[in-house]
C-alpha cells in the first residue's frame, strides 16, 4: 500500500548485438537496466510484460537476508552466534541442532544436502514436492538428520539453509514474513504491485525462492543496496548490514556473503543475487549501475553458462 516510488528514465541505451543474442540464446523473459538510479534499459520478451509477476527462484534469499538485517537491528535477534534451536526449537534433534544463524547465513550448516536441480531423487527435488504436495516445510527442515560436516565448517551451498533463517525471524518475531517484509521493506520502498509468495500446506512462505514480482521492483531493491541500504531518504536496511551480507562472509573463504554472491574477481562491492533457470540482480557500485533480470533459461546448468552470464551482465554495465 501507499506510494509508488519513482523510477526515473534516464537515456535509452543501445544494447549491442553480443546483449541482444545472450537475450536471445538464455530464454530471458525481461532486463531492466539502471545507471545512477535512472533506468536507461527496460524490454520483456517470451510473451511477457512489465506488469507481469517473475518469479525470484533464489534471488528471493537476498531478499530474506535484508529483513534479517533489519530484524536484528530492532533487537529481535541477541547474535549472529545464536543457535538456530533457540528460536527454532522444532529444530531440536535434526542436523540443525548445533548450528548457529551465522551457518545458515552463509550456506555452512554442514547438512547433507542434495541440491542437484536434475536428479529426481535429490533432496531439493524432494523437497518441492513436499511443497507441491501441500506438505510443511518446517516439518521436512526437521526431519533432516545427516550431517556432510560439522556446522560453519565449510561453504555448501544448501537451501534448506534458508527456509531454517526463516524459522528464526519467526520465531524471533512471532509473525510470518510476508507481513514483516510488507512493513520493513516493501512499503517503505513504494513498489509498484504486491509481490506474492508460494507457501507450503501451512501457509508457511516459500523463503528460499517462492518469491513473485516485476522487475522494475527487482531493480528497485538493487538500487537500495547499491545505495547502502537508503532509499529516498530514509534508511531501510542498516548501512552496515548491506556491507556485511554483501561481503565474503563464509569462515572458509568462498565468495559468499549472507545470501548474497561475489563474483570471481570482484570489483569492490560487486555482489549480486541470483536464482536458477537465469535470474539476477547484479550490482556494481563502482559503475553506478544495477541489472535486474528474469528468464527461462532450461539450460542454466550447461557448462559455461554461469561464467558466460556474469561476463555478458558485466559487459552491459561497462557499455553504458
């Protein structure tokens, strides 16, 4: 409710025929490109629209850090060091019982996960069809009991993680996300359409990527943490929270931050947000610019993909 923030229109810039074949070749549905807080780039594609809602795939645990941020700001969390049972107590007895929220931040609970998106079998496949099937995603997090390595270990990328950072907040907080995301985030930074959540048979949010929004509203959140976390004056998430979650964070030096990733060779604040099948929303401060975009890309794991996306979202940054 309230508001819709600005997002001004700054000179249309002229993709090159590189930009226009990636558009092509990666299934993307939609771009919008921002250089200075003004968007000089904005096309959809595949039959899509500007008022259409994207879904986020992982980009939506970035999202999910900057509530944790400001959650913690408030004083509903006592440390980063905390166990995940303390607000979580369901958690007692599974692989997360000894893990702090600093772990899940950073993808380092040390829970054996599966994440291969291919395998049927795998343990996020089964996962969506607990959610598919209208069972609880607090139930399945609870019922994972083996353990790959000791917790904050090392960096493993597993989503789960991020469903259990919800636990937290919740428990934390007493209320659901999408309530505390509305009021801490979404309203304070005038979005043009409410965004909606998939939710498993409990109403519980799908944190860890059942996030749907335009991409004008993506590009609006990027432009708020390439900002600091301010947002037409007002401070929406604590400035040094969006340098913390923005900064390699995991103990065994990858480059991970709290639900944010760093690309390889990073130029100093270079951070983006990225979710499977091709959605990003890159940031680079020292460029001023900021690139939301969705796809369809059923190709995304190929060999060469990744390093191939992130080379082509640097290449536009650097051509405006």
């Amino acid at each position: 409710e309230g508001p819709v923030s600005p997002l001004p229109k700054g000179p249309e810039a002229t993709l090159a025929p590189e930009a226009q074949a990636w558009i092509k070749d990666r299934s993307v549905t939609a771009m919008v490109v921002l250089k200075t807080g003004q968007m000089v780039h904005e096309s959809y594609h595949l039959g899509t629209g500007p008022e259409d809602l994207r879904i986020s795939w992982s980009v939506a645990k970035s999202f999910l850090s900057a509530l944790f941020g400001v959650i913690e700001a408030e004083g509903a969390i006592g440390s980063l060091d905390d166990q995940v049972v303390q607000y979580a107590p369901l958690l007692k007895g599974s692989a997360y019982d000894g893990a702090t929220i600093r772990d899940v931040l950073t993808m380092s609970s040390g829970v054996a996960f599966n994440e291969d998106y291919l395998d049927f079998n795998s343990d996020i496949n089964r996962m969506g069809r607990v959610l598919a099937l209208g069972g609880s995603m607090d139930g399945f997090a609870a019922g994972l009991t083996a353990r790959a390595a000791d917790p904050g270990a090392r960096f493993h990328y597993v989503s789960i993680d991020t469903h259990v950072l919800g636990m937290v907040i919740r428990g934390a907080t007493g209320k659901d996300i999408p309530e505390l995301l509305q009021t801490r985030i979404l309203n304070p930074m005038g979005f043009e359409a409410a965004p909606y959540y998939l939710t498993d048979g409990e109403g519980v949010s799908f944190v860890l990527g059942g996030m749907n929004m335009r991409t004008r509203d993506y590009a609006r959140f990027g432009q708020m943490v390439l900002q600091g976390g301010q947002w037409q004056g007002g401070q929406v998430v604590p400035e040094a929270w969006v340098l913390a979650m923005t900064s390699p964070q995991a103990k065994d030096g990858s480059a991970y931050g709290f639900q944010w990733w760093i690309p390889p060779n990073a130029t100093p604040g270079e951070v983006m947000a990225q979710g499977i099948y091709g959605q990003y929303i890159y940031i680079n401060p020292g460029l001023g610019v900021v690139i939301a975009v969705n796809s369809a890309d059923r190709g995304f794991e190929e060999p060469g993909v990744y390093d191939g996306n992130i080379a082509m979202l640097r290449a536009i940054a650097a051509g405006l």
